[in-house]
C-alpha cells in the first residue's frame, strides 16, 4: 500500500512540474508581450514627436502612427497595467527639417523592426506571428517613410 501512495504521489508531484512549466511559460510570453509593446510604444511617441514638431505632415503620417498604435495594443499582454497607445508624450528630438524627421523616423521603423524580428527565437507560434507581422509592417512603414512619399 505504501508503494501504491508513493506512486500517486509522484504522478501528482510530475503533473504539478509541468503545470509550473505551463505558468513560466505563460509568463515568459507575457514579459515578451511586455517588452515588444515597449518597444513599438517609444516609436509611437516618436511619431507624436514629429506630428507636434511638424503638423503638415500630419496627413501622412497619421495612418502609419495609427497602425503602430494599433501593434502597441495588439502587443500589449491581456489584463496589463501598461499605458494606453495615445498616452505618449512627444519628447524626443526632431530635426527641424521635415524630410531629416522622416528619415529619422523610418530608421526608428526599421530599429523597431529588427527589435520584433529578433524578439521571434523566444516567442511563442501565435505571437512569433503576430511579430513577424508588425516587423513586416514596420519594414513598409520604413519604405514609406523614404521612398514611398516621393522624398
């Protein structure tokens, strides 16, 4: 009989381990979340830096802010404190010089980019997807930003 309950025991203690794997992996994904949502926010608060140093280029530019508000949220783990995507504050520096502050902009695309792309070795298949979308965004985004507006 002592066997037979030192057997459950070690089938319930087994089955427990991989529970707790479940969990760090579950928070393993969550702090990816968390970092990659940081990473496309500061970009978010650069393209409002722009917008406020130069508003003419607001048509432009606000469908691409817009979509990587939208990868901020997508990014951002369920139930997280973090801050809303229009909660950014415009503090970086601009160039004075409209066409400086696109290059300069569609370099932090392509930084943002590489981040996500990088970001794929640790992450999960749903999220390794979802990255690999943003990172292809970004790479469009960049694109834009040089080529695609006739700069």
């Amino acid at each position: 009989m002592a066997l037979g309950a030192g057997l459950l025991t070690a089938c319930s203690s087994t089955d427990t381990s991989g529970r707790d794997g479940t969990a760090e992996a579950a928070r393993a994904e969550e702090a990816l979340r968390r970092r990659s949502a940081n990473t496309s926010r500061e970009l978010l608060r650069q393209y409002d830096a722009v917008l406020a140093r130069h508003p003419g280029e607001r048509a432009r530019l606000t469908p691409l802010r817009t979509a990587v508000a939208r990868q901020v949220t997508a990014l951002t783990p369920p139930h997280s404190t973090a801050p809303s995507p229009s909660a950014s504050a415009g503090t970086a520096a601009v160039a004075a010089d409209p066409g400086r502050a696109l290059r300069a902009l569609a370099a932090a695309e392509r930084d943002t980019a590489d981040r996500h792309t990088a970001a794929l070795v640790d992450a999960p298949p749903e999220l390794a997807r979802l990255l690999a979308s943003v990172a292809a965004a970004g790479a469009a985004h960049a694109y834009l930003l040089t080529e695609g507006f006739g700069r």
